[in-house]
C-alpha cells in the first residue's frame, strides 16, 4: 500500500501505507504480480474484503528477509 485516502474506510479499519495485501475476497494474493493484484481490486463489484499485513513481515514469512537476533 503505497498511499491512503485520509479518513476513508481503508484506514479506518487498519490498512497502513506500507502494509502488503496478502488476501482479496478470500483469494491469496501472496507471491502475484502487482499488476494482477490492481486489476483484481479495479475489477471487484459490491462489497471488497482484503487482508494485509506490514511489509516486514510479509518479508519475514515469505523468506525474502531473514531475522536479525541480538
């Protein structure tokens, strides 16, 4: 998520600039394609539900980054 309608619905119900969406309408998104993900949402009709997570973890689950232990 790059950017928010200040006050909309989106970050009303938690999404943050820098979440990853993980999930729309019940369909993993993991490992898709941008552009895929943004024709899905576009496309959707009637009532849209995502899940997200922040970038990091997303990173951390998908073994893109590995964890730092101090």
């Amino acid at each position: 998520i790059c950017s928010l309608l200040r006050g909309g619905i989106a970050e009303r119900g938690g999404v943050r600039v820098g979440h990853r969406i993980i999930e729309i309408n019940g369909q993993s998104v993991v490992g898709t394609r941008h552009e895929r993900i943004v024709s899905m949402l576009s496309n959707s009709i009637g009532e849209l539900r995502m899940k997200t997570m922040p970038t990091q973890i997303y990173r951390l689950l998908t073994g893109q980054e590995t964890p730092i232990y101090i």
